[in-house]
C-alpha cells in the first residue's frame, strides 16, 4: 500500500516510520529545504518511549537525553517546594519505560535518521488533497501530483488540510506566552536547581530542566496575556506581540526579568543569565468530532494541537502514530477507510481529554496569591503524601499497542 504523509515534524517522522513497520511504501513529503535544530526542550513520559522502544529508537534518544530523578514544585517567591514526585528508576520500573528529557532537535534528528532519505521529499508544498473510493492524491506547488492509497496530514498547528478537510478552522490564542531559552550547565551550577523544577505563581510558571545530557539547562518562562507587564507600548501592539506564533522571535533585552520581577531569586538569576531569549505565543485547536475523511487523516498538532502544560503535546502525536500503524497492519488499499476510523476511535477521545486537562493545568499553575493558591498547594502536597507519581502518571501506564477497541 502506497501513504503520502504530509510535515516531517515529530508526529510526521513517527507516522513514516510507523507506515513503513507496518509494511507500506510512505512518501514524506516537507516544505522545508533541509532539516534544522530548531525549538528547545521537550518532555518524554513513558507513553512516548515505550513506542520508542517499540520503533528501535529509544536507545538512540535515550543517549541524547537527560533522565531526572524527581520533579519539584515550587512557590514564586521564595522557592519554597510545595511537593515533589519520583521520575528516574523508579518511574522506569512502574511504567516499563523512562523519562526523558531531551532537545527537541535530538528527538527529531534521531526519528529522522530512521527515514530512508529516499523516502523523503524536502523544499516540497502541498497545494491540494484529493480523494475519491479508489486512491487519494497529493498536488505540490511545482505541478507533480502524488497518488497514493492513504494521505496524512502531520503538517501542524497551521495545517492546511485541516481546513480543506472540515473548513475554516483557524488556531486559537492560548492566552499564554513563553519565553524560552537554553543555558549551558556551567552557567547555573551554582543555583542548585531541582533536576526539573516548576514554579507556580500569579499568571505565571516557570520551568527548567536539563537537555542533551545535562550539559544545557531548557528554561521556559510562561506568562498570561493579562498578566503581562506594559512596558511602554500601546496595549493592541502589546497584545499582538504576546500572541505572536514563532520559534524565532526575540524577546527584548531584559523583557523576561520584568515579567518575573520579585520572584525568587534564583529564577531572576536563570533569566538574567539566560543571553538570548525567545518568545512565541502558545496557540492551540478546537477539538473536533473526526480527523478522517476517506481515505486521508489527521495527526498531531493538525488534530489536536494543546497548550504543553502537561508536556504530552510530542507523547500524543507518537501515540497517533503508533495506533496508525497498527490498524493499517496488513491493510489493503480498500482496507483504508474503515481502518481510519478505527485510528480515530482509539486516539481521539484520549488526546480531546488531554487537551482540556492541559488547560486545566495552566489555569491551575497560574492562580493568584491567596486562599485560591493556598488551596491549590495543600491539595498537591496532600497528593504527594498518598502517591509516588505524578496524578498525570495513570496515564503513562496505558499501552496504546493493545488497546485495540473496535
């Protein structure tokens, strides 16, 4: 069977790889003109890499990735942990699989190595999707036109057959900004800082964890648009900066000490050290009722792009990916269909709940001072008495491989 998969980002890669174990012909197809380092930290629970593992990479990631022991909560002002919980061995023994830390360029690069380059079509854009019973086609930019049993579509947050498949669907403002830099250890190996640590405070988190090996520290600074601080702009402008979606864009010097004034210490210290800072706006998706149409579907951030506040935006899309391949194991071309709706049924009522539990998340992270947050901290530390995980943790247990619901 012949699949076209449209974006060459973390789901994209998985998806190919994933077609291909499953037996198929995959054409990946990438409007970049080459593979760059680019975005910083990501997270990987043991959803993600046990499906690693299963695609003969984890060992390859694993090397790239640092592995922390726990993962602390913290207050504001004065760093004080409100509650800590496992990670590390004991997180592996539970779950079968570890957490991992690592550059996002380190996951991509690893994914992508696993492509045959003859598999790959980079500097390529689609234009259009087509379908009828039979086949499905691809139309690039540059005329060609690609035939094919299956189309997926991993192209993003912005993804152009989401909107040719249910309409005009643009992405949604999360509300949030981050800032995000990296930080050689050496330059913060005075602050004693947790292994992964989170900061709660009013309209705000901060958080830090080592990348690629522990040799750089990943900080992300998340601020709320109504929290942001005016620092002599007109409102609009200030606003449009904060929403502003790009993994370039540089903050202003000294922008991030602002936003963080009189937290604690250290955190001013993470963000005065940090040299260049970057800063985008936090965008995600309506939830739908489908991805699929026939013989073409969706995956990743085109179907359910979240605000990463529970770090399972790159988890989902591995997960989206693994369950494609199973269901199209041994599939014919007249086997698609059906086999897309049996895709969909098994991730989209699980990625829909975590979208809204990342939300959830944010707004949590984010109360003000007072007896909202009081409450918030005494619930988490009463939770980390009864429970070596974090709550997100039941989650990790689930093995998407066999769970094959009809």
């Amino acid at each position: 069977m012949r699949a076209v998969v449209v974006g060459a980002g973390i789901g994209g890669l998985a998806a190919t790889l994933s077609l291909r174990r499953a037996g198929h012909d995959v054409t990946l197809v990438e409007q970049a003109a080459r593979f760059t380092e680019i975005g910083a930290g990501i997270q990987l629970a043991p959803n993600a890499t046990r499906l690693l593992h299963r695609l003969g990479l984890l060992d390859a990631v694993a090397a790239q990735a640092a592995r922390p022991s726990h993962v602390s909560f913290r207050t504001w002002s004065d760093g004080a942990e409100i509650c800590r919980y496992a990670l590390g061995r004991a997180a592996e023994d539970a779950f079968g699989a570890p957490y991992l830390l690592l550059h996002r360029a380190d996951l991509h690069q690893a994914l992508a190595a696993a492509v045959p380059l003859a598999s790959v079509r980079l500097n390529t854009v689609v234009v259009g999707i087509d379908q009828d019973d039979e086949s499905a086609s691809v139309t690039t930019a540059n005329g060609d036109r690609l035939r094919a049993d299956l189309v997926v579509a991993a192209d993003g947050i912005r993804s152009a057959p989401r909107q040719w498949l249910f309409g005009a669907d643009e992405a949604v403002f999360s509300g949030t900004a981050a800032y995000r830099a990296l930080l050689p250890a050496d330059e913060v190996a005075d602050l004693d800082l947790p292994d992964l640590g989170i900061w709660l405070g009013p309209g705000r988190h901060f958080v830090h964890y080592w990348v690629r090996r522990g040799e750089l520290l990943n900080v992300v600074a998340v601020v709320t648009a109504e929290a942001r601080t005016e620092v002599g702009t007109e409102a609009k402008a200030e606003a449009e900066t904060a929403a502003a979606e790009s993994w370039t864009a540089r903050a202003e010097p000294g922008e991030q000490l602002r936003e963080f004034d009189g937290w604690d210490s250290r955190v001013l210290d993470v963000l005065e050290r940090a040299g260049q800072v970057f800063r985008y706006g936090i965008h995600t998706r309506v939830p739908l009722a489908r991805w699929n149409i026939g013989r073409v579907t969706l995956l990743g951030d085109s179907a359910h792009a979240m605000v990463p506040f529970q770090a399972q935006g790159a988890a989902q899309a591995i997960m989206d990916a693994a369950v494609l391949g199973d269901v199209l194991t041994g599939a014919t071309p007249a086997d698609v269909p059906d086999a897309l709706d049996r895709y969909v049924r098994r991730r989209l009522a699980t990625a829909t709940t975590m979208q809204a539990n990342s939300a959830r998340a944010g707004d949590d992270f984010h109360l003000p001072d007072g007896p909202e947050a009081q409450a918030r901290n005494a619930r988490m530390s009463a939770y980390a008495d009864e429970h070596v995980f974090l709550p997100q943790a039941t989650g990790w247990a689930v093995d998407v491989l066999e769970d094959r619901r009809s």
